[in-house]
C-alpha cells in the first residue's frame, strides 16, 4: 500500500517536473531552490522489501511441507 502512494507522488513530481522544463529554460526566470525527495527509489526499495518478504515466507512454507 505505502508503495502505492510513494509511486503517485513519484509521478506527479515527475510531471510537474516536465511542465516547468520550458519556463526554466528563459532567461531571468527563477523558480527557487526545491528540495526533492526521491519517491521512485524509495517505491524501488519497498518493492524489492515485498519481494524479500514473500521469497522468505514462500521458503517456509515449502520447509513445512505446505507447498
């Protein structure tokens, strides 16, 4: 669920980001300094954590003779 929501705000600062590429470009035009946080990698990072989970609980499972 949490990568869910890390992937949206991922894609909206992406697009935001695409919308003010041309206004950035002219000259005299400053939009501040932005802090960016890194939503994609940390939606990359939840879902190789999701995959380790499932890997560990698919091993025990089968350890017990469930599968």
């Amino acid at each position: 669920m949490v990568s869910s929501v890390t992937i949206e705000l991922a894609r909206r600062e992406i697009t935001r980001e695409a919308a003010l590429a041309p206004v950035r470009s002219l000259p005299g035009i400053s939009l501040g300094d932005e802090r960016h946080f890194p939503w994609l990698a940390l939606t990359t990072i939840l879902g190789m954590g999701f995959l380790a989970g499932q890997l560990l609980v698919w091993k025990r499972l089968s350890g017990i003779g469930f599968i």
